[in-house]
C-alpha cells in the first residue's frame, strides 16, 4: 500500500489502467469546510469545491491498493471486511 500526498484535482483525468474506483473519507477535522464551503440550496460537490483547497493546504492524500487486496464493497459483509483490512 503507498500513501501519496494530493497535489492537484483533475475531473475525469486520462488513467494508465483499464478501471478506477474511489472512496472518499474526511477525518472530523475536514467537517468544518464542509460547512463554510457547501451550501445545501446550491448543487456542488466537494470534489470542486473543497479538494482542490485542502490539496493546496496539503491536507488530501490518496492510497493506491493492488488488485491482490481489492475488496468489492456491495454489502454489509464487503463493507465489515474492508474496515477490517484498513485497520492498522
């Protein structure tokens, strides 16, 4: 697993694979911008409005998984077995 620092946010950016699947968590720290940032009357979403800022800020990372640990989470067992190979 490599945990690489987020530099810049491209929408629908040209991959070097064949598929590309995201999850997006934010500790607590990040709810904060969410609220100063997003307005509920107006349709946005925070990929253009609050990642680009917090990568500026150096505060978004991304962690690529080899296809040896993919976990599909369709389900409440895919979901409990992907926390669980998360913890460290």
């Amino acid at each position: 697993m490599v945990i690489e620092k987020v530099l810049t946010i491209t929408k629908y950016p040209l991959l070097a694979v064949h598929a590309h699947t995201g999850i997006t968590m934010f500790a607590p720290e990040m709810y904060s911008y969410f609220r100063k940032m997003v307005s509920l009357d107006v349709e946005s979403s925070f990929e253009k409005v609050i990642c680009p800022v917090i990568a500026k800020e150096y505060k978004l990372f991304a962690i690529n998984f080899s296809l040896e640990v993919w976990i599909p989470v369709n389900d409440l067992k895919g979901l409990e077995a992907a926390a669980g190979a998360l913890k460290c």
